[in-house]
C-alpha cells in the first residue's frame, strides 16, 4: 500500500494514504469566484508524481520537469514485499536518472555500508518494481512492469481513459493483450506469438511496397537467385578456409623466389646462345665439306690447244702456286675443324649448365608450391574475410527475400494454429476466465443493477487475443468510464489475489466525469467494500461538488477523506503555488 506523497519544498502539502478507499478532494474556498478553477488544484498531478517516483521516464514535457519543480526532491512512502518497514523513494527532476531508496531492495547497489541512502538507476527500479510487485522478474520482455503499473494508476495526459484494455492512446493493441494477459493469468507466450505474427505481416506488406521500386527491387532480389550465389560463395569460403588451415610459412620466401626466377632467365639466355651455336656448327660443318684443293689441269690443256708450250721456269711457278693453295686450303680446314670442336664443347658445357640449373629450379619450386610467404596467408585471410561478409549479406538478403516472397496464406495458417492453441489454452483456464468474468459482472451489475447483462470476454480471435469489457448501452461516456471502473478493479482484484500484482489502484478524477451521480455514489461504495474485503487500496481524486451528489446519493464520504482537502486558491493546490 501507498503511504504517503511528500516533497522537500515546504510549500508541499502532504498527501497521507491508509488502507481501503482514499478520497483526495479539490474543494471549491469560499473566497473563490467565478474565474476561479480547480483544475490546477493537484489531482491529475498527484497520479503523474504516483508515476514519476515508480520509474516513469524523464520527459522534457513531464510535470517534474518544469522549472519551477525540477530542483525539489519528491518523497513516496509505500509497503514493499519482504520488507519490514516501508520503503521510502526519491526522486528529483533534476537528476531523474536515478532514485534513492531508504533500503537496498534492488540487491545491484554496491554491498558496503551505506553511509546515507543507497542509489538506485532508474532501470535498476523499474527491474525491482517488475520482480517484486508484479513477479514478472526473468520473465522476459513480453511483459513491462510499468506497462502493469500504467494499469493500476491511468494517466489522462496519455489518454489512459480512451480504451479499457489500452492504458495509454498509442499503445499496440498487441503490447496491451500481453501485459493484461499476464495480469489476469493467461498464457503470455501465446499472447505474444500474436504480436510477432503482426510484426511479420507488418515487414511483409512494407517489403511488398519496397519490392515495386526498381532499385529496392534490385538489391534485395529473389530468393532463388540469392540461393544459388550463397552456395557459391559458400564454396569458395570452404575453399579459402582449406587453403589457410594448409597454408605453410616458407622461410626466405623471397629470395628463393628471386632465384628461380634468375634461373628461368638464365635458362632462357642459354638456350638462345646455344640456338645461334648450332647455327654456327652448322653453317662451319658446311664449309668444311666444301673446302678442295684448287684444280690447274685445265691450264696446261689451253696452252696445248694454243701451241703454246709451258717453260720449265713457268711450271716451277705453277707448282709454287700449287702448293700455296694446298696449305692455304688445309689451314682453313684445321681451322674450321678446331672451330668446330669448340663449338661443341660449348654445347656440352651449356647443356650440363641447364640441366643443373633445371635440377635446381626445380627443388625451389617444389617448395615455393608447398607454402608461402606470411603476406600470401595475410591476403588469403583477407580475401576469406571479405568472401564471408559478402556471404553474411546476401543470407540478409536471402531472409528479406524470403519475408518477402511469404505468403500470406502461410501467416494465415499460423494464426490460425495460434487461435486454436489460444481456444486449448483458455478451456484449461476456465477457472481462471470464469473468476475474472465473474467479478466484472459483479461490479458492473452493483452500479446499473440486475437488469443489465454487464461481461468480461476472452475471445481468441485471428488477430490477437481480445479481452472485451461490455456493459449493456455502454456508447455513452459516462458508462464508458464506468467499464474501465469495473475493468481496472477486476484486474486489480485478479492479479492481487494471485500476486501477479500490487495491492493499490489509482484513479483521476476524469473518471468520473459524466457520470450519473447514482453510479458515482455506488462506484465509491464498492471500491471501499472490495478494497476492504481484498484488503487492498483505492485511491480516487475527486472534486467535491461530484463527491456531494455521490453523498447526496447516500454515500457516506467522511470516512475515506484524506488529507490534504485541495482549494482552488493560489496556495491551495498540491503544491502551495501556481505556476
């Protein structure tokens, strides 16, 4: 149970609660005049600083983020699971990060002895509100503490008073059937397989409108496609991933390579040397056939026919010439012959060179194929890592194109196996449902009577679970409001009884406006009754001229009037002061 609301401004004026039904009243003072308005009184703003101390967020707009309210300090006083002594939180506009607590509840605080109160962040808080009020601790994000408290203290600056299963105006129907699903019991999984279906057709239906755009269209592709490059690309990673696992570091790497590629050019040198020598040995081979001894017998023949005779001094210059050619033609043929000779020496020895230097070329390149210098593994790892964010993005792009390409009678068959797994489950809750019902017909029947037929629905629809709070010719406002009434105490009731909540329920006076003074005056009787029997909490802001017809009505308010009685007066709001 709440306490009581304080602030370190000694303007404040402190809120005190007690056990049942809590009536904070904006009375109008007798000095007011018709310009007058309680509506800066306090009483929405006791709900909205209800919220800030449990661990609402900071907002640049929130009411404890006003300039004239952000430096002062506000103090909840309120019965905390486990704990002996109330906990007393603080919080301040200022540094809305964090909260301090007059007891470590949160067990993340640092274990040494606190010389003041330790403090706790915000999410820290929240964490300690979820496990320990609503016993949702490890249950996951399906459901939000907060989101249960928005429940329990409905804030009309969000529209918490427009729907009675949504507690602020934009909240996903989704999200709300998960967090009521948790308060009155049922399977929360199942609840949220609802809303994963419609993030899904969701992210279907924007692919399908992204998919009509010819770039878009591009680069997500098809998913057939897209199939056949992954397993491409998967290949090659196995391949490159092979290569590294086998890769070796060769030593000397470079200086082996140099050298083989210095006997590749010193092959090739020697091969065109040895080219132009066998031409050589060739063209010498063939001037050694052709070399003879020159032929003179024709001479003597033509002086014979000339009747000419040859002296013997003539013949003796003959035979000198004779022998002169014979030695000029045996020179050039040892020459040719030595020519020869080392010409092939030459052949042999570049022959021997090369095979060598073929023995050679080959133990380096048998080595250099066994391994590889460290900037080779270095590329080879970059091209791995290259090929396997490539493979990463199109598996992106092959989900997307799958999102895509999903149709939507395969969604329609998993809503429909959920809705089937929803009816299971609710016939194994019967118990549960009926209570539930049980309760708001109760209520609902205490304000307009037994000639209504008021109910508590839990249809399992396609969509989404529905949970569907109706009392008979409920289009007006005033028994609108009275639904959430009945709604938020069966809720409240359910989840209390079952600890799956808080034992308190907040309500603004909006509430109540266009209601039936009857159904005023019957609301308060019963809220006090339930509370009472449930030994729970109601607290209600209200302004007295609603309270006087609700007393007028036979209500008896006296009892459950708290401290302080708001005015209309400058100095008599919630705060002391206006601003």
């Amino acid at each position: 149970m709440l306490h009581s609301l304080d602030s370190d401004d000694d303007r404040f004026r402190t809120i005190r609660f007690g056990p049942g039904l809590n009536l904070l009243v904006a009375e109008r003072a007798g000095a007011s005049t018709d310009t007058d308005s309680r509506n800066g009184a306090g009483k929405s703003s006791t709900v909205e600083l209800l919220h800030f101390l449990l661990g609402a967020r900071n907002e640049t707009k929130a009411l404890w983020a006003h300039e004239k309210l952000r430096k002062h300090t506000f103090e909840l006083k309120l019965d905390w699971p486990r704990q002996l002594e109330p906990l007393t939180v603080r919080r301040s506009g200022a540094r809305a990060s964090k909260v301090t607590l007059n007891s470590d509840i949160t067990r993340k605080a640092n274990a040494a002895l606190f010389e003041q109160a330790p403090e706790v962040a915000i999410k820290d808080w929240q964490w300690a509100i979820e496990r320990d009020l609503y016993n949702v601790a490890g249950g996951g994000p399906e459901v939000s503490g907060r989101t249960l408290l928005s429940f329990a203290m409905r804030r009309v600056n969000a529209g918490g008073f427009l729907d009675p299963t949504k507690s602020f105006a934009q909240q996903s129907p989704h999200d709300a059937m998960v967090n009521l699903s948790y308060l009155f019991g049922l399977d929360v999984g199942l609840a949220a397989q609802y809303r994963l279906l419609a993030n899904q057709e969701s992210t279907r239906k924007k692919l399908v409108e992204a998919a009509k755009d010819p770039v878009w269209g591009r680069i997500v592709g098809r998913s057939a496609e897209l199939r056949g490059e992954i397993g491409a690309i998967e290949q090659r990673v196995g391949e490159l991933e092979r290569q590294i696992v086998g890769f070796q570091v060769v030593p000397e790497y470079e200086n082996m390579r140099r050298e083989a590629d210095e006997i590749d050019r010193r092959v090739r040198v020697l091969r065109a040397a040895e080219a132009v020598d066998r031409r050589n040995l060739q063209d010498m081979e063939q001037s050694v056939n052709e070399v003879a001894e020159p032929d003179d017998r024709y001479l003597e023949s033509a002086y014979k026919q000339l009747n000419l005779i040859l002296g013997r001094e003539v013949r003796r210059r003959f035979d000198d010439v004779r022998v002169f050619h014979q030695t000029v033609v045996r020179n050039r043929e040892r020459q040719l012959h030595e020519e020869i000779s080392r010409i092939r020496q030459l052949l042999d020895r570049r022959s021997r060179e090369r095979e060598q230097l073929g023995e050679r070329q080959a133990i380096l390149l048998r080595t250099l194929n066994s391994g590889g210098a460290l900037d080779a593994l270095t590329s080879l790892q970059y091209a791995l890592a290259r090929e396997q964010a490539h493979l990463e993005s199109l598996r992106h792009r092959f989900q997307a194109a799958q999102a895509l390409e999903a149709s939507r009678r395969e969604i329609e068959a998993k809503r429909l196996e959920l809705e089937q797994e929803m009816v299971t489950d609710l016939e194994d809750r019967d118990s549960i449902t009926r209570e539930a019902n049980a309760l708001f017909n109760i209520y609902a029947r205490r304000l307009y009577g037994e000639g209504r037929n008021p109910y508590l629905a839990f249809n399992p629809g396609r969509q989404r679970m529905q949970i569907e709070p109706r009392i008979e010719d409920d289009d007006s406002r005033g028994i609108h409001n009275m639904v959430i009434f009945c709604f938020d105490l069966t809720a409240a009731v359910v989840a209390h009884r079952a600890g799956r909540g808080p034992d308190f329920l907040v309500h603004d006076s909006h509430l109540y406006d266009g209601v039936d003074e009857r159904q005023v005056a019957r609301a308060l009787q019963l809220a006090a009754e339930v509370t009472e029997m449930e030994q729970m909490q109601y607290i209600v802001s209200m302004n007295s001229d609603d309270l006087n017809k609700a007393v007028g009505m036979g209500f008896d308010a006296d009892p459950y009037i708290i401290e302080p009685h708001l005015t209309d007066q400058p100095d008599g709001g919630l705060f002391g002061f206006r601003f």
